[in-house]
C-alpha cells in the first residue's frame, strides 16, 4: 500500500485551529509537564517574552498527527525536530511534510510547521517504516 | 504567586565545574501506560483516536529535576529534539526511562552566554529497548 509515497510527494497539510491559552493547557495536562511557562501570563512575561508560549513538544505533537494522517499504518522509526520560533497563543500552524527518500518499506520525510504569517517555526525529519 | 517569588531570586550563578558536574547525572523513572492518559493526549492535539505513536513527551517530566540542578527552566528552551523507536508501547505497558545528562556547555555570545544542556533518555519495556531520545536545552544568560 502506499506506494504513491516516491521521493517529492507531498503530504496532506494538516492546519490547527488557532491555539488558545486552554489549549496549551490541556496539553500540559496530558504530558503532566506543567511548567509555568506555557501557562501563566506572569511567569513568562518575567522572563521577557510577550506572554505564554507553546512547548515544542505541542509542535512535535501536531507534526506527529499530519503524519499519522497521511501513513496511519506506519510505525516511526525516528523524528527529529528542530525549534525555530515561539508560538504564541492566537498562532495557526499548518504542518507540511515531503517525502525526502524511499527505500522499500522505510520512508524518509521533512516536516515543518509555519504560523499564519508564513514563519517556519519548526522543522525535522521523520522515518517511518511501512 | 510561588513563581513569581521564585523569579525574584537572583538566576544561581553556574561554574565550569557546576557544568562539569552536572555531566553524567541521571534520572531514573517509571511509568504505567493508561488507556485514558493516551487518549487525553491524541485529544489535546485535536485526535478522535489515540496516538499511533505513543509520544515520549509523555516521560519527559525532567523540568523539576534540571531546577534542582540550578538551570532556570522558565528561560530554558527545547532547541532540538530527536527521538528513535524501536518498538510501539501501548496501554498496559510499564516503562522504565532513564535520563542523563551527557553535555553541559556554555558559549558566548553578544550581551551574555548561552547554557547548552544535552540530555540523552532510553525507556525500556521488560529490559528491551523501546525508545531513546536526546534533546538539547538552550537557557540564555546575560
């Protein structure tokens, strides 16, 4: 199956909705990693930034989605990310892939992540085995 | 209001041999998969299913431990992240993660430093490998 997935396809996008302040909370909620940064106004305005942000963990997540909804039988053997910029709460992210290389059954794949104002906020790669 | 007052502390001042020491320390946990906490997770990302991938964020509870050793998580960022599966972990699975610090540098840079911290991690299932990953913490100093 999936034998569309050559060098050069693309992969569906997938789009967030825009990320609320609940939302980066209820992720925190779900990895059980509540460090303050992601959810009090305070604490992150105190370290200079313009308020909550998410974990690049969230980003990771919602790339690891996209995949899954384009290869939802595939098991991935590695995924690596890179963290560029922040996203704020109100951000839309669109995470994009390509495939890179294929191999039989191993399928290599760049992943991104752009916010609504076309910034590249995080990139990687994924290898997944069929 | 306890972080704020912990933000008014002065950041602890960290030396060559803080960083030499952190090198090599670790972190030993134990975690039992539940059905509902992989749901909770697909969920907060907007998934009807569970996570094919069972997502090691989830043993990546870390940041009290680094606290302790003296980096300032609230400035700290997750630069990069690699991850290697070799086999899925599903509910019911226990898994047992070891955390290590393998690099503590720090570089110069215009108007302060920059703390690099490298943290390699490998989970286990019944003694067989399932995972190991290694992220690399960036806290900026001035």
């Amino acid at each position: 199956m999936n034998r569309m997935f050559s060098a050069g396809t693309p992969l569906q996008n997938l789009t967030t909705p825009a990320l609320t302040r609940t939302a980066l909370a209820r992720f925190a909620g779900a990895i059980d990693d509540y460090n303050p940064v992601h959810l009090d106004d305070k604490v992150a305005t105190a370290t200079g930034k313009s308020s909550v942000f998410a974990p690049a963990t969230m980003i990771m997540a919602y790339i690891g989605r996209m995949l899954s909804n384009n290869l939802p039988n595939a098991r991935i053997s590695s995924y690596q990310l890179r963290a560029l910029k922040f996203v704020w709460p109100g951000d839309v992210l669109t995470c994009r892939g390509v495939v890179v290389s294929r191999k039989d059954d191993v399928i290599e794949i760049d992943v991104w992540a752009d916010n609504q104002r076309g910034e590249t906020v995080a990139k990687g790669q994924i290898t997944t085995i069929e | 209001m306890i972080w704020l007052r912990h933000l008014k502390k002065q950041p602890m001042a960290i030396s060559q041999s803080d960083l030499q020491s952190w090198i090599g320390q670790k972190l030993e946990l134990s975690f039992d998969i539940e059905r509902s906490q992989l749901r909770r997770l697909a969920q907060s990302v907007g998934d009807a299913a569970e996570l094919p991938v069972v997502f090691p964020a989830l043993f990546y509870t870390v940041h009290h431990w680094l606290e302790n050793l003296g980096l300032n998580m609230h400035t700290a960022m997750h630069a990069e992240e690699t991850y290697e599966y070799f086999q899925n972990i599903a509910a019911g699975d226990t898994i047992n993660v070891e955390h290590c610090i393998v690099e503590a540098y720090r570089k110069e840079v215009s108007g302060g430093e920059l703390l690099f911290v490298v943290i390699e991690s490998a989970g286990f299932k019944k003694g067989e490998a399932v995972f190991k990953g290694r992220r690399v913490l960036v806290e900026r100093r001035n």
